[in-house]
C-alpha cells in the first residue's frame, strides 16, 4: 500500500518540479512595447491568474514529502484569497492575515503575510498552515482544485473553492 502512495506523490511533485522549470519563450509576432518588453507578457499573466484570483480557497489538506498528511477538521477555518489587485488575505483558525502576491508563470510568491497572534487551539493547523503558506513556490490548477508546491518538494497544499 505504501508504494501505490508514493506513485501520485512523486507524479504530483513531478508534475510541480516541469511546470516551474518550464520556459516558453515569447513568438516572434508577439510584439513589444517601446520600453522593450513584450507587450503579451501582462496580458498572458493576467489570464491564468483569472483562474485562482478573486476565488476564496479552503485549505483541503497539506501533504509533506515524508507523506505526512494533514487534513482541517474545518476547511473553512483556513482560506487563501489573491485579489486580482496582487493583495493576500489568509484566515489560518483564530487568526487573520494580509500581504501581497506576485504571479510570475506557474510561480507563486506570497510577501510580508502579517497575521494576528491570537491563541487558538492545540489541535489547530494554524502555524503549520502560516509556515507552509510562506514556502510556497509554484502552484497549479486542476480539476477545480489549488495546488501549491513549497520550495524544495517539501510539500504541497491543496485548496477547494468555498461555496459562495
């Protein structure tokens, strides 16, 4: 049972590993802007982060490499928001926090996420789920669902739509 675990962690992290060191270079035709930079650049960014922007996402689970998996008994206790503005809200349990993100292809970096530091529970996911938010490297979406890959394969956190 143990091998059949590992077969899609290693496809998901393989997967996570192509999609971050993939380069598509700019076609010829796409055209430039007068300060040198390609005028597609923005508009390509902007149509996936359509995709994961403006969407309030509940945490679904976190899996680590060494597969452990940790699952919120409420999903709707932990949230990620990415306004289409570039702003990050999060609601990790008891506490609340803000930043900013930068979308750069299937890259994904979350900056100065301040929280508040109330005490919540001991079985709260809340400093694993802060902790893992600030590693995050790429993401990618499939089947409706927000996977984010840490840095370095050391894990990755998936997310659902909440229902509005």
């Amino acid at each position: 049972m143990l091998h059949q675990r590992w077969v899609p962690t290693f496809s998901t992290v393989t997967l996570f590993l192509l999609a971050a060191c993939h380069h598509q270079a700019p076609s010829p035709d796409a055209g430039s802007s007068s300060a040198g930079a390609p005028a597609i650049a923005g508009e390509k960014a902007a149509k996936p982060a359509a995709g994961i922007t403006g969407v309030v996402w509940q945490l679904v689970q976190i899996e680590y490499g060494d597969d452990t998996l940790l699952k919120p008994d409420d999903p709707a206790r932990y949230t990620l928001e990415l306004s289409p503005d570039g702003g990050a809200s999060v609601r990790a349990d008891c506490n609340r926090g803000g930043g900013t993100f930068v979308l750069d292809g299937s890259r994904l970096t979350l900056k100065v996420l301040a929280y508040t530091e109330a005490a919540c529970s001991p079985e709260s996911l809340d400093d694993r789920y802060r902790k893992a938010l600030d590693q995050v490297a790429t993401w990618m979406l499939r089947d409706g669902k927000l996977h984010l890959a840490m840095a370095l394969d050391t894990g990755i956190l998936s997310f659902a739509p909440a229902s509005r």
